[in-house]
C-alpha cells in the first residue's frame, strides 16, 4: 500500500507543478483524495498521504521553479494543509 501511496503522491505533485491555472491545481488535488476515498482507505492513510504531500512540497526550492510553477506548489500546500486539518479533525 505505501508504494501506491508514494506513486499516487508522486503523480500528484508531477501534475501539480505543470498545472496551467490555479483552478487545475485544485482539480488534480482533489482528484487525489476522491480517488483515495474512493479506494475506502482508512482515514488515517489519507491524513499520511496529505501530510507527506504537504512535507514533499515543502522541500521545493523556489529558485528552481518558474513563477507558475512556484505559485501551484504555494497553492497545492495550502489547499493540502487545508484538508488536512478537516481530516485530522474527522479522525481524531
């Protein structure tokens, strides 16, 4: 299951950095946890795979990204940070 995870973030964050708009940035996340939900994980792995998505977008270098890149890893951490907190509070 954590390889699945780890491909599942991985194509997360690919599609994440050449997303066009913000609105896409949103979309693709989104599809991520739908997609997670959909699988009936455990709310507990879907809290794991936001909290590491979170900590993978973290670890991007502003310096090297181009501005439209920069701002849909801003916005993929944001929006991430923000379903993680309703998850945690879910399954607290």
């Amino acid at each position: 299951m954590k390889k699945k995870l780890d491909s599942h973030r991985v194509s997360l964050i690919a599609k994440v950095v050449i997303a066009t708009t913000q609105q896409e940035v949103l979309q693709y996340c989104n599809a991520a946890i739908q997609e997670l939900e959909g699988q009936q994980l455990h709310g507990h792995l879907i809290v794991r795979f936001l909290e590491n998505t979170v900590s993978e977008l973290t670890a991007f270098s502003p310096s090297n990204q181009n501005s439209q890149q920069w701002s849909n890893i801003i916005n993929a951490k944001v929006f991430c940070n923000r379903l993680l907190k309703e998850y945690s509070f879910s399954y607290e």
